[in-house]
C-alpha cells in the first residue's frame, strides 16, 4: 500500500486488485504465456509518468514501457498527431506522403551530420536486420563480430549476432559467422581486472579473438551502445572510441544499435553523441514513436546507398500515423528539452540510488547515465552472487506501494530505472522514496 499519503501514488489493496484478477485469468486461458515477469497490474491508462490500473490504483513509472515513452505516456501533442494523422490516411504502402518526408527530414536534422539518411522500418529488430544485411551488402563479406550479453531483438539475424542464450534456445543453429567476444561489464569482468587499471583488456582480446576466428571475411561490428537487455552495463568511458578506431583501422563497418539508447534516454539525444562516435549505420526504436509503432536506420549515403530500388521495404515502415508520430515526437523532445531533462533528474536519482547502495546489503551495483540506471541485486556484495528472487519480490513490493519497476540482467537480477524523460523532481523522489522503502522490506 502507497506510503506516499496525499502524493500520486496509491494502491488500495493487496495486488492483483479484483479487476486485474479477473482478467489475468481470463488472458492465461487464452493467450500464450511466455512474456517476462511483472507486476500483477493490469494497466488501464496512462500520463505523462503515471499509470492507472484496471482497479483505479496509480503508479509512477520507472518502465516507460520498455524504454518506450520517452516524452511522458500519451503525450497530448503525440496523441493528437497520430489521431490526425490516423483519420486522414491509414496505409499506403511505399507511395510518399508528406509526413514520411517530414519525419525522414526532422530525424536526419537531429541526427550527428556524418549520418545523412535514414529509412522507417517499424520495429527495432527489422533495423538490426536491415543493418546486418546493408553491413554484408556493402563489404561483399558475411563475418560479423558482435558482444557477450548483447540483446538485438528475436528476429534470426538479430537473435544470432546477441550474445544472450535465453532467445536462441531450442532454436538453433542461428546464422553462423559471428564472432562473440566480451563487452565490459566491469561490475563482473571476465578477466578479474579493475577498469582503472585494465588498460582496456577486453579489447586486446578482441583483436586476438578476431585473428583466431576470422576467415578474412569480416563484414563489420554490431555493439549496443550500452547492453539493454544484459542489465544496464555501460562501457568505460573511451572504450568505445577505442573500439572504433580498432575497427576503422580493420577497414570494417559499424552499426551501432542505439534502438533504445536513443531519444534522449542516456541525456543526449543519441547516445553516440557522448563520446562523438561515427557509426556508419545507427538502429534507432522504442522511443522515437513514443508508443506508436515505429523506427529507422540512420546511415551514411555511401553505406545504404548500396541497396537499390525495391530493395527494400517494409508494409508498414514509414506508414502515414507512424511517420506523424515520429515528427511530433522529434518535436516535443526538442520544445521541451527532454534529453537535458533527463541528465538533470538522472543525476538527482543516481545521487540517491548510490546512497541506498550504502545502506541496502543487497544492492550490489548501481550504474548509468541520464534516465536509464541499472540496480544490480545480489545475496552477498562480497560474492556478487547474482538475486534474481529478491528482483522478482522487489517488484511486486514496489508495486504494492506505487512504483511500477521491470528487471533485465543476464541472470535476472537488475531493477530498471528508466521513468519517462518528462519526470519532474517531485516526481522523482516520490518514486525513490517508494523503492528505498520497497528495498527495506526485502
Ligand atoms: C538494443 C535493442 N535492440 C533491438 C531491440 C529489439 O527491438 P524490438 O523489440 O522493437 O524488435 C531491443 C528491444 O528491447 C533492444 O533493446
């Protein structure tokens, strides 16, 4: 129940409420049940950082979905595009309209100058799979190397290159050709070493890892800004350059897949921009439409100027209420500063987050940047043995007191705080006031 009296959240009565009962049992009777662990709430509607479940309790968000509405749930000004631009025209293939060339114009606008194109696809997979294809398009080359705890989507060429098992299995053999070598999740680094001392040894496996797999057919690397899915694990800072210059020095191409670390989450408006990173493709999803289904590659001309006409394309990539969306979205982030937003309340939250990692035994790590921060659970910060049972009962108790949270984490144990880039700082001490209670009762 909400210990927040007179704020925005409340709960109540014990979780799930009779209406959200109701129709969990009816769901399980007929939809497949294979979606991750959450909370028993059955959402009903939503705004800016507060939801409202079927039973009329209120929660603040720390989901955005997952990592979806960056510019608040149902935006008025989002919705009232996409509401336009439904009633006008809902589907009209590859033939233009106004709104796909604005949308194209507006993110070309907002993205570094090196990136002068784009093209819509709908989902972030499609991009990972698009860009696979354009990086063996453009090299003549099949081999790609991508990273240990990598989370590119469930499509084939996406599940293969990711580095995680849970997606592949019974699934395999996934595409062969891609080289695994290891990311640097300092928190839990596979060769022992400090990241202020490391001198960047994941790299200098890299390089080896590469001259004992490859064929010479090297196409190029597929790398997550920051791994998502694995548990919120940002590189060091000049890793990435680092990592860049090695594969420029390869000859290779680089996608970065930005799908959810775009939009402003990490407090740019790419991530990319942080260390003024050049990748030659950039997949680009979840909260460019905000909650409409959309998203884009971002290229240099020279790199997806290869494909052709008919080439490709997609039934609904760029169809008329995403490409609105995609518009009022660029908008909305730019009119309301939505990326300084997030640098500002990140800090505030990160402040706070590592003072419950003092306090709490069983918070082992807290890491990230902007809107996007992982908790990492462990039984013991001694043996960082991984808690993926206090994860799942941290949520539940989160959200009996009004925090909707969500876990991610190779082994199951990160808490995900990533709240729509519109939290006010009221906001946001209301909802780290619940988790530091909710992390008391554990
Ligand atoms: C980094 C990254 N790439 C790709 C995807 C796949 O996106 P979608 O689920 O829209 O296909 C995700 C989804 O979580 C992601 O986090």
């Amino acid at each position: 129940m909400s210990t927040a009296a007179g704020k925005i959240a409340n709960v109540k009565g014990p979780l799930p409420g009779p209406k959200s009962r109701e129709l969990f049992e009816r769901w399980e009777k007929v939809e497949a049940q294979c979606t991750g662990y959450q909370a028993r709430v059955v959402w009903d509607h939503a705004s800016g950082v507060v939801v409202t479940d079927v039973d009329g309790n209120t929660y603040l968000d720390w989901t955005s979905g997952v990592l979806v509405t960056n510019v608040g749930h149902c935006h008025p000004d989002l919705v009232k595009a996409a509401q336009e631009a439904t009633a006008k025209l809902l589907n009209n293939y590859e033939c233009l309209t106004e709104a796909r060339v604005v949308a194209a114009e507006k993110l070309v606008s907002v993205m570094p100058d090196h990136l002068d194109r784009c093209f819509f696809l709908t989902t972030g997979s499609e991009t990972v799979e698009a860009a696979v294809r354009i990086m063996k398009r453009a090299t003549g080359n099949f081999e790609i190397i991508s990273f240990y705890g990598g989370f590119h989507g469930r499509t084939y060429a996406a599940l293969s290159a990711g580095g995680l098992a849970g997606p592949k299995k019974g699934y395999g053999p996934t595409v062969p050709e891609t080289i695994r070598v290891p990311y640097p999740y300092c928190y839990r680094c596979p060769f022992k070493a400090k990241p202020e001392t490391c001198g960047h040894l994941c790299l200098e496996f890299l390089d080896d890892a590469v001259r004992a797999n490859s064929t010479g057919s090297l196409a190029g690397v597929l790398i997550e800004a920051y791994l998502g899915a694995a548990g919120f694990i940002f590189p060091p800072e000049g890793w990435m350059p680092k990592l860049e210059q090695w594969l420029r020095d390869k000859g290779l191409l680089f996608t970065l897949d930005e799908v959810q670390s775009s939009f402003g989450r990490t407090g740019k408006f790419f991530a990319m921009e942080w260390e003024g990173l050049e990748p030659d493709l950039v997949c680009i999803g979840k909260g460019i439409g905000s909650g409409v289904p959309a998203s884009a590659v971002g290229a240099r001309s020279e790199v997806i100027g290869v494909l052709g006409r008919g080439e490709m394309s997609s039934t609904m990539g760029g169809n008329p209420v995403a490409s609105a969306a995609v518009s009022a979205v660029i908008d909305i982030m730019q009119r309301e500063k939505l990326a300084d937003n997030a640098l500002r309340i990140g800090k505030i939250m990160k402040a706070r987050l590592d003072e419950m990692k003092e306090k709490c035994p069983y918070v082992g790590d807290v890491r990230g940047k902007g809107l996007v921060m992982g908790v990492e659970l462990v039984k013991d910060k001694a043996s960082k043995e991984p808690a993926p049972e206090l994860t799942k009962k941290l949520i539940d108790l989160a959200a009996g007191h009004g925090l909707l949270i969500g876990s991610v984490g190779i082994f199951g144990n990160v808490i995900r705080v990533a709240p729509p880039l519109v939290i006010t700082e009221a906001e946001a001490h209301e909802s780290l006031d619940i988790f530091e209670t909710a992390l008391s009762k554990l």
